[in-house]
C-alpha cells in the first residue's frame, strides 16, 4: 500500500498500491512501479490524478537483529492521468461532456526513502518505508512524500 | 538506465503541457450579450455627477415572491384613498421582478457592450420545480458601482421605526451639509436599467431550465409566468415577453392563474442574441434590487410595540384581504359574509429610501399568521393598548 503527497497538485493525498524487487546485499538495485489515485477540488472543478511511479532504485541496507533497514533512492517518471469534472455540470445534460478535460502528462520525479523490513512467518514478512520525494511540474520542483506499507519476499 | 535518459530529459520540457492541477480556469459556460443604450449623464442624479461612474452590468436571478395582497390591491384599484396613499408609498411593483441571488458582473465598455461570462450555474435555491424538471429567471441589470466593489449589491427597504435607514445607497438619501446638499449618504451602487424590470412591461429574460418544461405544472404558472408562450428549451435562452396589465394580474392573482400574454410579443432565443437594455431614472427602475417582503416573500405582521413613524402614509385596514373586495368571489366563498369594514390592522409605509416597503401592525397575532390559535403577542387589553393606537381594537375578522 502506498500513501503520499499528490506528484502534481498542492494538496490532498494519493493512495494506491506499488511493487517491487531489491536483490540482496549491502550496496544494491532494484524497481518499482506503484499505482495511485487523489481528488481535489477547486470552485469550479473536480480534478482526479491518477499516478502510476515507475523507479529505479539504488539502495543501503544491512542487517538488524532478524530485521533488514536500509535507504533507498528511487528516480524515473510518474505517468499521470488527469481527469477535470466541471462541478454541477451534469445538471447541463447531453452539453455537459464537452466541459469535461483529461490529459496524460509524464514527470520525472524520485524519492529517498528509509526502510525497514521484517520476516514474519519462514521468507515473508512485512515492510515499512517513508521519505521524501520530489517531481518536476511545470518547471517547478515539487517537494512531497511518500509511505509504503508492503508485504516482503526473502526467496 | 541509459533508455530512461532520454524519457527523462524529454518530460522535463515536453510532457507536462496539458495537465492543468487545480488551476481554476473555469471556460464560461454560456456568454450574455449586452447592448446598453441612452445617455447616462442625463440621468445621473444630483449630488453624483462629480463622481466617475462605473456602469456594469449584471446577472440578478429572480426570487420567488409572493406579493402582498395589500399592495396588489390598493396599487391597482381606487378602492381607498388613505389605502391607495400607503400603497403609492409604501409598495413596490408586485409585479415586478424581485431579485434573490447577484452572479456574474462585468463592466460596461465605451460603447455600450458588454459579454457576461457565466462560469456557474444558478444554484437550487434560485430554481422552482422538481429535480428532473426546473427553472429559474434572470434580469440583467445595469448599474453604476459607484463604490467599486466589482458587484452588485442589493438594497433593502427602511425599517418603519424611526431611526432604522435602508440601505445601502441608491436614491439620494437624507439631505447632509448645507441646505441643498442632496450628496447620498450611503454611497451605494445605483441601478439604471433592467432587462426585466416587472411582468407589467416588456421584458427580456435570461431562462436557465433543467430537464424538459412541463406546462402543467402548477408552480411555473405562478413564477414569473408567461401564460400564452410556452415554455423555454432546456439549459440557458433569452426569453422575451410583452406583458400584462396590473388589473388583468390582480383578476388572476385573485383566482390563482396568471394573465395571458400577447402570443405576437413573445420571444425565445438562443444566447448568440444580444439583451438590449435603455438606461433610465435610476427611481423608475430600482425595485429592482430590493429583494420582496420577507424571507417567505409574505406579509409580515408586526406588534405595535413602538410607535411607528406618523409622517408617513398610513391607513386602518381589514386583516384579510379577501378576493371579495376586488368583486371575485371564489369557488365555495360567500361575499355576503365578508366584513370589510372591520379595520383592526394597520398599514404605513417605511420611510423614502432605496426601497419601498410597507408594515402592517395588528394588535394580536403572530408574524405570519394573523388569526394564528396562540398569539405572539395581545395588545387587546386595555392595560396593553397603546393610546396612540388609531384602528379598531376588537376581535380580529
């Protein structure tokens, strides 16, 4: 499960799901790519991002007691899909479609994360990470975070 | 990695054109066009022509009111000269447009144009009807924003105690300075024309429907209606009609129907058409930013708690105005029976202000129901009766 600070709009939160791999060792790499959803609304609109983060990873991690913690960096490109309602306009009937807008947009962004991670039960068991994150939008630095909660596999 | 580089470097300057965020650039729904004409320097009153003015238009959706049966009578019929007094003063056209929620405002360019973006939909407290089938009505309004607030602002009517001004603005308000000083008071917006100014006149009206007009429904017969000339396409039109004399209005009103207008006068039109407006005296026309009676749009009844102001018309009248005494005798009513003599209520009009306003004082009842079972207040003993009370005292009719 994923939770955050919405890549392109000033407030609200996203949530949604991510996955990825790690291979083991202290000095490491990996991917992930995570799904998420956020509303917002303005006087006159009703706006819906949908994020989908596609990372690279670099990461330094070690053991701790049966645990593993570590810090991991993510950079690549959160596709967005944008979806503006106008408020009320469906009480305009069939002309009420024209108003609607949706865009696709694509933004380089990345996060540093800590992580925290524990088996459970034989090779599964739960993880935790959060930090903060950055995109660029409209030539602008966006500053934001981001918090996962996922279940780990130690092949 | 190496195949993400050139993504990367491709988004930072491309990518992002189209995704707008909560950037609120609301496209207008609809425009209005306005055309306004006439000179407005001539019409300026006295004490505001040092000022610059800043003629705008406005978009102002209609209220539902209901008008009060005392004026509708006593403005229309000669029945009583005291009572016609008050109504003269104290009444706004009750058929005239009322107004319940200012939208959009624009200024007025030099040569007399204007285009009013609507970027909302009138809201539900400004429709009549049912959710799959409503309708509301617009006048488009000229003023000067001679307090540069960028909107409109409505006025109210002058309480009838001495002391409690209206406001705010419009008309020339109380004398201040040296004798001759007609400088307003309270700088106010005033109004200078209306493209629906009463059902008595010819009018142009902006119609916002939602769902199909249904021309059996009872409500729109009585909300600004225009009986003859069917009903307005759904979503935004320009409608326009002749009018109805205030006597056929009064006959209507009296059995619950709404007077027929001219079929030749009437008009339906798309927005691409442009709302003509002629400025006039800002008198003629300032009803029509003074919202009607109460919150309900009812006659209101008030305790004779203090002593109202006596330089202002004032005439004893009956509670009830019943449809007998314009000569109507309702379906079941017996006119015989109706007392019109008792006087047990009375009627004075608000001091002049902005706007007109009438108070009906009675000496036992309630404020919207004067024959209500458990009154708000008695004034019928004679340790309550005022002495300065000039009416009857005896049991309400």
């Amino acid at each position: 499960m994923l939770t955050g600070l919405p890549a392109a709009l000033a407030t609200g939160m996203t949530a949604g799901v991510s996955a990825g791999i790690l291979h083991a060792g202290t000095f490491t790499w990996g991917a992930r790519a995570s799904y998420s959803q956020a509303t917002e609304y303005t006087t006159t609109w009703a706006v819906t991002h949908n994020e989908v983060r596609l990372r690279a990873v670099g990461a330094l991690q070690g053991r701790l007691g049966r645990g593993t913690v570590g810090l991991r960096l993510g950079a690549g490109v959160t596709a967005l899909y944008e979806t503006r309602v106008r408020a009320q306009a469906a009480r305009l009937g069939d002309a009420a479609g024209s108003l609607d807008t949706s865009a696709w947009s694509a933004l380089p962004g990345g996060e540093l994360e800590g992580f925290i991670a524990l088996p459970i039960v034989g090779p599964f068991g739960l993880g935790l990470s959060a930090g903060p994150s950055l995109h660029v939008f409209q030539g602008a630095v966006v500053p934001g975070w981001l918090a996962q909660l996922t279940a780990v596999w130690w092949p | 990695m190496k195949s993400l580089l050139p993504l990367l470097a491709f988004c930072l300057v491309g990518c992002q054109d189209k995704v707008l965020g909560l950037l609120d650039n609301a496209t207008p729904l609809v425009n209005i066009h306005v055309k306004v004409t006439g000179d407005l320097q001539a019409l300026r009153p006295p004490g505001t022509l040092a000022e610059t003015p800043h003629l705008r238009v406005a978009v102002v959706w209609g209220a539902t009111y209901l008008p009060d049966a005392f004026c509708a009578i006593y403005q229309t019929l000669p029945l009583d000269p005291s009572a016609t007094a008050v109504a003269q003063a104290g009444c706004r056209d009750d058929f005239g447009f009322a107004p319940s929620l200012v939208g959009e405002s624009v200024a007025v360019s030099a040569d007399g144009t204007a285009t009013i973006p609507l970027i909302n939909l009138p809201n539900a407290a400004v429709l009549i009807g049912e959710v799959t089938s409503r309708i509301g009505y617009a006048s488009i309004i000229v003023f000067d924003d001679r307090n540069e607030s960028g909107t409109l602002e409505l006025h109210r009517a002058p309480g009838t105690a001495v002391g409690v001004p209206g406001g705010p603005g419009g008309g020339t308000g109380p004398a201040v300075g040296a004798p001759g000083d007609v400088t307003p008071v309270i700088k106010g917006d005033f109004v200078y024309g209306a493209s629906f100014v009463s059902m008595t006149q010819p009018d142009q009206r902006i119609a916002y429907l939602e769902g199909t007009f249904d021309a059996n429904n009872a409500l729109y017969g009585l909300f600004y209606p225009r009986a003859g000339c069917g009903g307005p396409p759904t979503g935004f039109s320009v409608l326009s009609a002749g009018g109805f004399s205030a006597v056929d209005g009064l006959k209507a009103m009296a059995t619950g129907s709404a007077p027929a207008e001219d079929p030749t006068t009437c008009g339906t039109a798309t927005l691409d058409s442009t709302v003509t407006i002629p400025l006039q005296a800002t008198e003629t026309v300032r009803d029509v930013v003074c919202p009607g009676g109460g919150t309900s749009g009812t006659v209101r009844y008030v305790a004779p708690a203090a002593q109202p102001d006596w330089q202002q018309p004032w005439a004893c009248m009956p509670v009830v105005y019943s449809a007998c005494l314009v000569g109507i005798a309702l379906p079941g009513q017996d006119c015989s029976t109706f007392n019109a003599k008792a006087r047990p209520s009375l009627a004075i009009a608000a001091p002049p202000g902005d706007c007109k306003g009438t108070t009906h004082f009675l000496l036992k009842g309630c404020a919207t129901d004067p024959n209500c079972a458990t009154p708000q207040w008695d004034y019928t003993t004679p340790a309550k009766l005022p002495v300065w009370w000039p009416c009857d005292t005896g049991a309400t009719p």
